[in-house]
C-alpha cells in the first residue's frame, strides 16, 4: 500500500508511519504548498491513498469526479502524534478496504463512501 501524506498531515506523524515501514510520501517534500489538484493528481498518477486533515479532498472526489485509489480524512483536533497512525493500523487490522473508498476518521467512529 502506498500512502501520499498532505500538506497539512503532521510531519512527526509522518515519521511514524515511515519509521514502521509503511511506503508514504509526503506533499511537502515533493512540491511544497501545492494545490489540493496537484496532490490530487500526483496521488493518482503514483497509485497512492492521501492521508489528509482536509475536507476539501471529498468536493474534489465527490463534485469534481477525481478518482483516487483511496483517500483517509482525519477529521479529528485534539491529539498527539501517534495516534493517527494507531487508528490508521487499527482500521487496517479490523479488515476495512481502504482503496476504492473516501474513509473518514472521527472520534466518534469511522465511515467510508465509496469512489465510484
């Protein structure tokens, strides 16, 4: 699975994931402060799921008709560094389909639609 960390996804988190051996990128060190089309686009042409903390990622899939292989929105304001990529493994180990769908995590529960 290869991952597309966003502009605005925490680089200590980002460390984390990459430190346990997950294949992610980050937006910043790619392209710095490029538009959510561009890291839209890069994620497609690369095969990547964007991890982002940006609701506007689901306008582009939604009402503009970008087809990502996946997308997590982290919809969460409080925390610390580990904890999305704890959720992130969490959801993986409770067997959800990450590719094909626009996953959104809360701390309320999770929720998925899926791209089509």
């Amino acid at each position: 699975m290869r991952l597309l960390a966003d502009e605005n996804f925490p680089l200590k988190t980002f460390h984390i994931f990459k430190d346990n051996g997950y294949d992610i990128e980050h937006i910043r060190f790619i392209k710095p402060s490029s538009p959510d089309t561009y890291v839209m686009e890069y994620a497609i042409s690369q095969n990547q799921i964007i991890l982002t903390f940006d609701s506007d990622f689901g306008t582009l899939v939604f009402q503009k008709g970008y087809k990502p292989l996946g997308i997590v929105f982290y919809r969460l304001t409080a925390f610390d560094a580990f904890e999305p990529f704890k959720i992130f493994t969490d959801i993986i180990n409770n067997d959800f389909l990450l590719e094909h769908n626009f996953t959104v995590i809360e701390k309320e529960g999770i929720r998925q639609r899926p791209i089509i």
